[in-house]
C-alpha cells in the first residue's frame, strides 16, 4: 500500500502532536494524585486526532495517527501490556472517523454525535480490556472508570466540536489536494 506524500506528513505530524500533548499530560501523573492524572489524561488529544484524521483523511491514515501515537507517548510514559491495546482501539477510532467519512458532515452537531458514540466505544474497550487482562468483573471495572468516562465524554465533546471542523477544513485543504499524473497540484 502505497500512501501518498502529504498523507504521510499529515500523519507524521498529527501524530507528533497528539504523542506531545499526551506525553506532557502524562508527565503531570509526577506530581499529582493518580485520581486526577485519570481525569487528566483524556485530554491527551489522541482520540479526536485520530478521529479528526480519519474524517479528513481517510480510515489508515487514522488508524495509524491513533495507534501511532499511543506507541510514541507511551514509549516516553514507559509501555507496558497495555500498549498494544490501547494503541489498536485508539486506531480503531481514527479508522472509524475514516469509514464515517463523506457520510457525516463536519457541522458540530454531527461532529457532537461522533465524539459521543466513538468515546463511549472507546471507553468500553478499554475498560474491557482491563476487566480481561486483570481478571476482574467488567461491571466493577465500568463503575471504577466513570470519572474518565466523563472526562473523556467532555474532552472529546469540546476538542471535535470546536477544533475539530478547523483540523478537518485544515488537512481536506492542504492534504487532499488532485494528483495528475503521479505529481501532485497545489
């Protein structure tokens, strides 16, 4: 698979930011409680990149912004089991923004809808993840995650409906432009 030249530098540095903002949010885990590092670090921006890229750019390029900046952020937090998981549900999001692609409006209220539903997917299999690899009742793990459930549902909710439609305005102008003839136009 071939990915053309803009996408990959659009992926490149969508994924640089997304790693930065979760690294720095992860660095605040130094000097806070853990209850309010997990409120904290949804607001890593990792899920509405990836989402955001998707819709604007297409399903791999979002699967690979989220998954890639999971792996990225996570090798600076130190990774662990969880890595590889989180990094492919965070991807699934981004593919899922791109599958959504020319079906959902950038409007906010879709972008709203989005952020909602895609959240709440994202946070069931995490948390159902960790009911898995800890063996440990999934309702108890659902109940334990609510405040960063809400965090989540909150960030996500403000980041697409506010930035969101500029990102997507953004990369549809600079990165989607016509090829002709193997050279791009613009």
């Amino acid at each position: 698979m071939r990915i053309p030249t803009r996408k990959l530098a659009a992926v490149s540095v969508l994924t640089a930011v997304g790693a930065a903002a979760r690294i720095g949010v992860g660095s605040l885990a130094i000097v806070t409680p853990t209850a309010i590092y997990g409120l904290l670090i949804p607001i890593g921006l990792s899920e509405t990149l990836a989402i955001t890229s998707g819709l604007a750019i297409g399903p791999v390029e979002g699967f690979l912004v989220g998954a890639l900046t999971i792996i990225a952020s996570d090798l600076y937090l130190a990774p662990g089991p969880w890595t590889p998981f989180i990094a492919g549900i965070i991807g699934l999001l981004g593919a899922s923004g791109g599958l959504l692609r020319g079906r959902v409006f950038p409007s906010k209220v879709s972008l709203a809808v989005v952020a909602v539903v895609l959240t709440l997917f994202s946070e069931f299999l995490q948390n159902l993840w960790v009911a898995w690899f800890y063996s440990v009742p999934l309702t108890g793990v659902l109940i334990a995650g609510l405040p960063t459930l809400f965090s989540a549902l909150i960030n996500n909710f403000l980041l697409l409906t506010l930035a969101g439609p500029r990102i997507i305005e953004v990369l549809d102008k600079r990165v989607n432009l016509p090829y002709v003839g193997g050279a791009e136009i613009g």
